[in-house]
C-alpha cells in the first residue's frame, strides 16, 4: 500500500497535499486531472473536485491495482515527442507509466527533456535532454538520488536499472528545489539523507507495534533488493547481491523498534547537526540505525562491492533481542560478517557484551579500526558495550561488530541525535565494503584457527 500523496508523485502529477485526503490541484492541467480523474473511477474510489480541490476519502492505494489502471495498450507511443523550454510537456499520458513521474520532475527542476522511454523491461530507460540543459547536473542529480549506473551520450542518458525503481526516483526528486542543484554532490547527498532519516524518526513504533514503521522500511527495500520477505516474527529479511556475488556475504542489521511510543504532536527539533524531541523521546535508538542502513543500500551500487548483503530489520529488540533470536538459522548460515547499527555514541566498535562475551576475533575488530583510519574517519575505537542484536549473531559463529550510530542518552527525555554521526557511520560502511576482499582473508583465517 502507499500513502496517496506519494503514489501521486511517483507516478507524475504536481498535486500538493494540504490536509488529510484534501489535494490542491491548481498547478496541475486539464488533461492530466481528467486523467487522475478516469484512474480513481477505475479503482472505485470515492472523491469529489471543486474550485481547483480534490477530496478523497481512501488515505491509501495498492501500487499494483494503481500501475493496472494506469497503464494501457500504446501508451507511451508518442514518447518520442519533442518538448522541452517553450513547449508545452504533453499529458501523463503520452509517457511510459514508469517514466512519467521521473519527467514531471526534472522538467520542474530546469532540467528539461526532449524524449524518454522506460524500457519496456527490453532495454535500459532513457531520457533525452535539450541543448541548453547542463548534463553535469543530471549526472549528479541522479547519482544522488541512487541512480548511479548512468551511460551519458551527448544530450541523452541510459539508466541501468529496473524500470520500477524509476518510480523510487520520481519521489526522491521531488524533495529537490531548482536551487538545491547550484550545490555540490556531498551537499547534495546530505540533504537527501536528512530527509529521509527525519521521515523514518517521524513514524511511531514501540516494541510489539511496528506495523508503520515495517511497511515503510518494506516500501524502501521493495525495489532494489533481490528478495524480500516478513519472517514469521514480523522482521524484514532481504537479499542484495552485488556484480557477481562471488564476494563475502555481509549482514546489516538494524532493530524498528522503539522502548516507547513517541509523544502525541511532538516535534523534531534541529539546532545544527543535533536534533531533539520537544518531548518524549526522539527514536534515533535505533531510527538512526535504520536510516544509516537504508542510506548504505542506496549507495552501495556506486561502489565496486562483488558480493552479497543480507539486510535484517529486527522487531522487539528493546524488550530481549526477541526478533533476532527468532531469525532462521538457516538465513544465516553463509553470513560472513556482521555489521550492527545501534550503539551510542560516535566512533565505537562494540566488539562484546561487558568485556566479557565477545562479538569478534581481535583481529576482525583491528580490521575496522585500520580501515576507519586509511579512508581519513577519524576515531573509531574498539570498546565494550552492552546488550543488543550483535550477541545474537555473534551465537551464531558470525564475526560481528555493533557500530555508533550517533544518538545519546537514548530511552529519556534528553535524547538526541547528532546526524553527522549517522553520515560518518555511512562513510564508514562503504569503506569496509571496498575493502570486502581483506575482509574475507581476515574472516576466514579466524575460522581456520590462524594467527591473524
């Protein structure tokens, strides 16, 4: 299911939400609003227009039953149609369903498009551009936003990606403004993460409740992971593999929820980089975590990772680890390396329970520190910790770490979160996956029972 005002987006249709079910239609056309229009009648869903208005009594809609209604024989013939500055951008209709969303954006932003194709699931989507547009500028838009893999030739580009993750892609540039592209890359991917790691801190989930929290997680996942699927005890399980996957198996692991239900009408506050609740608690413990992970998966295609990642998003953690230990045995077998994001703090790499229950070989843990310290992160340390997921991975033979993810005071009032914290640990991740390779040799000494 998604919540109508993103489905809109994705699917290209410049409505603004303005209160619950209530759209404000103005900057959209005719023949586009027809279109929205012909699509709820198709769904049977009740809405009414008035004055520029749409009401609409449904909240959310199944994106499948959505892409059915919407897609038709021929559409997206005219694709080659010519438009661009001083053109009218032809109707919704006359593009691919999946390019459609995409388009709307980039003409928004000043990044104005001739042609495009979404591929037809035959070849690669593509996207024409005019004379005029900057494409050093695409390139670095779509990178940001997780399409990396682009092929560039003279005022067009290629998009090495599944035509549903165009949708994904439709979304993320709507969080841009025409001014956001006069900033360089690294701010850029700042302000996109910030984003995101702000909604996934805005949605409520207490151990035993995290339906919401889930289903937006499972919403991010959907598209770019090689399976994905709910276990038994409600934790999302998902698999990505990586050129060719002859590389180490890693596993990331966050937990959803929180020790308690947000405050009703709190607020996020930001002073800087540190962000606070105005009451209650803020959720970085461990909102942080799985906004740091989903960020990593975003960017990984952009490395030269060969391997697979097997991602765990745990439920109930705070009340005994109770969806780790749930987790088939048999989903873990080939894990290599355990990655843990719910510490404390900035720079530890929690390699045991109190000194005494150990997460890691010393070696695998030394690994981290000279990796943090070859690619400039300055302060990573190994230290003890307490009690989290990483024991339970750890149970199972796995090397694994549990790192900082920048909140302290977690579980009162006076929580708070550092975010350049979270993007350091980002940092760090891509950094331990380019060095996957020496990973592997230090894993497998340990296992044969060398001196590393």
């Amino acid at each position: 299911m998604q919540n109508l005002n993103r489905l809109f987006i994705r699917h290209g249709f410049l409505i603004e939400e303005i209160g619950e079910g209530r759209f404000d239609c103005l900057k959209e056309t005719e023949e586009n609003m027809k279109f929205l229009k012909e699509t709820l009648d198709e769904l049977f869903v009740a809405y009414s227009s008035v004055h520029g208005l749409l009401k609409i009594e449904e909240r959310e809609l199944d994106e499948e039953l959505w892409l059915r209604a919407v897609d038709f024989k021929f559409r997206g013939r005219t694709e080659m149609l010519q438009f661009g500055p001083g053109v009218d951008i032809p109707g919704i209709k006359n593009f691919d369903t999946y390019m459609a969303g995409v388009i709307r954006q980039l003409n928004r932003l000043g990044l104005s498009t001739t042609s495009c194709c979404d591929g037809h699931e035959k070849k690669l989507p593509g996207i024409s551009f005019t004379r005029e547009t900057d494409m050093a500028t695409v390139v670095k838009v779509l990178t940001v936003i997780g399409l990396p893999n682009i092929h560039i030739r003279n005022h067009s580009v290629s998009i090495r990606v599944p035509r549903i993750q165009l949708l994904d892609a439709a979304e993320a540039l709507n969080t841009f403004s025409p001014e956001d592209l006069e900033k360089g890359m690294e701010e850029l991917k700042k302000r996109s993460f910030l984003m995101e790691l702000e909604s996934c801190l805005s949605i409520d989930g207490e151990s035993g409740d995290e339906d919401d929290i889930r289903d937006w997680v499972r919403s991010k996942l959907v598209n770019h992971a090689d399976s994905l699927e709910m276990d038994h005890k409600g934790n999302i399980l998902a698999v990505k593999v990586y050129g060719r996957g002859k590389g180490p198996v890693i596993l990331l692991n966050a937990h959803l929820d929180t020790v308690y239900s947000f405050d009703e009408g709190r607020e996020i506050i930001k002073d800087g980089n540190i962000w606070t609740s105005s009451s209650g608690i803020l959720g970085a413990d461990d909102r942080a975590g799985v906004a740091i992970l989903l960020e990593t998966l975003k960017r990984l295609d952009a490395t030269n990772f060969n391997g697979t990642v097997k991602y765990i998003f745990t439920v109930e953690e705070e009340i005994g680890l109770l969806g780790a230990k749930a987790v088939d045995a048999n989903f873990l077998h080939d894990v290599d390396a355990a990655f843990v994001i719910d510490r404390k703090g900035k720079g530890d790499i929690v390699t045991s329970c109190g000194g005494y229950e150990q997460f890691c070989d010393e070696s695998f843990g030394k690994f981290i520190e000279e990796t943090a310290s070859n690619y400039g992160l300055a302060g990573w340390k190994c230290t003890a910790g307490g009690n989290s997921d990483t024991r339970i991975w750890a149970s199972h033979s796995i090397q694994s770490v549990n790192l900082s993810a920048g909140y302290y005071h977690e579980h009162s009032a006076d929580e708070y979160l550092d975010v350049e914290g979270c993007l350091g640990t980002v940092e760090l991740l891509l950094a331990l996956f380019k060095e996957a390779g020496t990973m592997r040799r230090i894993v497998r000494k340990v296992e044969r029972g060398y001196k590393v």
